[in-house]
C-alpha cells in the first residue's frame, strides 16, 4: 500500500514541476547599494576681520563645503555661538555679536542650513580689544543633521 501512496505523491509533484514557470535568470549587473550622506553634526567657526559684519569668502567656502557634506541629510537644530572681544566695550560687543549672528543665520537659510531653530548664544569675552588674536571674533555654528529613514 505504500508504493502505490508513493508513487502517486512522486507523480503529482513531477505534474507540478511541469506546470511551474521556470525561475528568472540571474541578474547580469552586480548590486550596489544606494549611496549614503554622511550625516554627521556639523561644527565650524566662521571668523571676522576686526569690527567687521560681513562674512568673507573663507566663511562663504565653509559654508559651501558644509551644504556639500549635508545634501540629502535631514537638517535639526542649529546653534550660533558668538565670541566678540575686538569691541570696545560691553555695549559694542553685544551689537557686533548681534549683527554677526544675523549675518551668518541668514547665510544658514541661504545655504538650506537650517530648518527653522536656530539656538542663539553670546559669550561675552572677558578681554575686550583683544583685536590680535582672530578666535576672539568668530561665530561657531554647530549644524545638527541625521540620514534620513529609508523604509
């Protein structure tokens, strides 16, 4: 009796296996897998010729270079920190921090830099007229980005 079970079972699934479509060819091209940006926070310092507002071309190419690094990566909050002791005094200091920090947070939105927060800070220099030494005048950007989710 277990022949013939056996026999049928053997001749149903050789049926079958007629019946089936055959299977695709192999692909001809390796696979390679999607690229992707490398997302990571991005910080850097944008320094100022003394007393001055404007952003300069080494400040432009930094800025370009970081929209560069982040295409294609989800843009977070950003964060502005400004440093302004070639001032004269307190009151100075805080009006070029201010007009330094418009500066590069329109440059930020320029650049597709920012995603609306942007986090403003002044850290007022304990030596003002400190015109010598070029990190004295500097706004630090901290530019926080992810990869986006594939799915």
């Amino acid at each position: 009796m277990m022949k013939p079970l056996i026999a049928c079972t053997v001749l149903i699934a050789a049926f079958g296996a007629a019946q089936a479509e055959p299977l695709p060819a192999p692909p001809m091209v390796k696979y390679t897998p999607v690229a992707q940006a490398d997302c990571d926070t991005q910080t850097f310092k944008i320094y100022f010729s003394n007393g001055d507002t404007a952003l300069n071309s080494e400040a432009k190419s930094l800025l370009t270079a970081a929209q560069d690094q982040l295409a294609g990566c989800m843009i977070g909050p950003v964060s502005l920190s400004a440093v302004t002791a070639d001032a004269a005094n307190t009151v100075e200091a805080q009006q070029l921090a201010q007009a330094r920090l418009e500066a590069v947070a329109g440059a930020l939105d320029q650049y597709a830099l920012t995603e609306g927060r942007v986090h403003v800070r002044f850290d007022p220099w304990s030596n003002t007229n400190n015109t010598a030494n070029p990190m004295s005048r500097a706004v630090k950007v901290q530019v926080s980005a992810w990869a986006p989710q594939i799915g």
